[in-house]
C-alpha cells in the first residue's frame, strides 16, 4: 500500500512516517525540508502541497496523511501554504479515489474550554483562542474537508491533538524554557489546575494506521489523547527523577506567563475509544514523557 504523507518531515509527520514504512508501507513524503530521493527509510521528495504539479508527479496512492503545516503569523502566506495547498491535496485525493484522507488537526479550534471534559462538539471559539490564526485556518480545512466528503465523496477522518511527544523530545520553545529552569533549580509557576491531554506519536501513528481501514472512521472527528498531563504534578516528577531542587508551585488568579500553559485541557477521547477500538495505557505513557523529559534536560 502506498501512503502519501504531506509534511512527514515534520514533528508529527516524521513519527507517523518512520511507523507506516516500519509496518511496510512503501511511504512518500512531500516536504519543503527534503533533501534527498530518500531518508530514514521512506522516499522524501522537496516541495509543498501548495504545488499541484510536485503532487500530479506522485502517481497513484492508497491512503494520504496531511501533517504539512505552517505556523506562520502572516495571514497571506498561511492562506497560500495552508488553504491553497490542502484545497490543492483534496482535490488531487478526491481524483485519485484514495481509500482514506486523516488529517492532523488542533485543539486551538476550541477556543477556550467552556465545559470539561472537552467532547468533539465543543463550540469552536477560535476568536478567543490563543493562535487565532492557526485556530481559524485549522477550522477552514476541517470544513474544507468535509465539503469533499459531502460532494465528491472523499473519506476522510481528522484527529484533534493538544499536544505531543515522541520516544526523542516534546516539541516547543516554553517547554524546553521549563526545563532548563528544572535543570538550573529555578522556581517554577504554572497556572492552577492547568494541565492537557497528551499524545504519543507512536499513538497518533497507531490511531491513523486504524482510521484507513475501519468504516467507522469515515467523516468522523477524534480526540486524541495517552495521558492527561497536570503541570505541576509532572514537573515535580521531572524535577525529582532529575534530582533538581526546583520548587514548583501553582500561581491562583490571573496567569501573565506563557499561555500555552494556561487551562485544563482534558480532551475526551470515548469516541476514540469507543468507534475505532483504540485505548493507551496512560500511566505507561506517562513514565515515557517523563524519561524523555529527563533525556532532553541532559541535552541542554
């Protein structure tokens, strides 16, 4: 089987792809940060969706995974590399009659949390978000997508993540902030009860391999998360393992830091669970976040 992945030199997309060619798949990879016919053990090809002719060229593929994304702040260069480059992979996708399209979506689309646990129906306030931007283009290819699942029959799946790590870092500028200040015994705040539902990439990875063959996973929307990962708890954990004196503590009232770090997002994954059979060991995830912490703060 031939799979497509749009931005699988990516932080997600590098994961999903090591996994599906793993799993013997013969994986393409279409990315701007590509450097050769072939890395790791897929074939990589330089360029962005936003190109119709690098995607013409492909051929023939069985499944797409779309994790091309960029994290611009320029409305008009978001539109060109984001919209126009997923309108450009749906239609080529609904041309070939792919058996299934999953797309790589976010919680900023919620806005801010209204009720929790966060459900797949949660309004969508991405006015109020923290990256209104990436919030609204994320929204538009989610609505773009199932304009060609309604009109030209496209099965497609989106999973909405928070956040993730794999078995080498987390990703993230306030993340690795964290943890050289654990590393240096600095005092650390973070906002009170705030904390989000965590994904592993071996897990997305898994999730994904799933949605292409499960019926259920048609025109459907999926949280996706292993753990739920309070602040202040898993950085005491880090900072023990680590043998660091930070004193860790949670701040009430208004939070001026980083807002990556504010709110409780505790995302619902039973639809996960429930329609494609898929449920993580959470305390196992857990101590492999925690290990990988420790291997970066080494790092640094």
């Amino acid at each position: 089987m031939r799979v497509l992945v749009a931005g699988g030199l990516g932080f997600l997309g590098k994961e999903v792809s090591r996994y599906l060619a793993n799993k013997g798949y013969d994986v393409i990879v279409v990315d701007p940060a590509a450097e050769g016919s072939y890395q790791e053990n897929f074939m990589t090809i330089k360029g962005t969706i936003n190109n119709p002719n690098i995607l013409r060229d492909i051929g023939k593929v069985d499944f797409i995974v779309h994790s091309a994304w960029d994290f611009t702040e320029d409305l008009g260069k978001s539109i060109s590399e984001n919209l126009i480059g997923s309108s450009n992979l749906c239609e080529w996708a609904a041309s070939l009659g792919v058996k299934k399209f999953v797309f790589y979506s976010s919680s900023v689309i919620y806005g801010i949390p209204i009720r929790i646990p966060i459900t797949e129906d949660h309004p969508l306030l991405v006015e109020k978000s923290r990256a209104p931007l990436h919030a609204l283009i994320k929204l538009y290819v989610e609505k773009l997508l199932f304009y060609y699942y309604y009109q030209k029959s496209l099965p497609i799946t989106i999973f909405r993540i928070w956040w993730s790590y794999s078995d080498y870092r987390a990703p993230g500028r306030t993340y690795r902030d964290i943890l050289s200040k654990v590393k240096r015994g600095e005092k650390i705040e973070v906002p009170m009860n705030a904390g989000g539902s965590i994904v592993y990439t071996g897990d997305l990875a898994e999730a994904t391999e799933t949605a292409f063959y499960k019926d259920e996973a048609v025109g459907e929307i999926f949280n996706v998360s292993s753990f739920y990962l309070k602040w202040v708890d898993v950085l005491k954990k880090i900072a023990m393992k680590f043998g660091s004196s930070s004193e860790i503590s949670e701040v009430e009232g208004e939070w001026k830091g980083p807002g990556f770090l504010e709110g409780s997002w505790l995302l619902d994954d039973s639809k996960l669970r429930n329609k494609l059979g898929l449920s993580f060991n959470s305390i196992e995830r857990e101590n492999r976040f925690i290990e990988v912490s420790q291997r970066m703060l080494n790092l640094l």
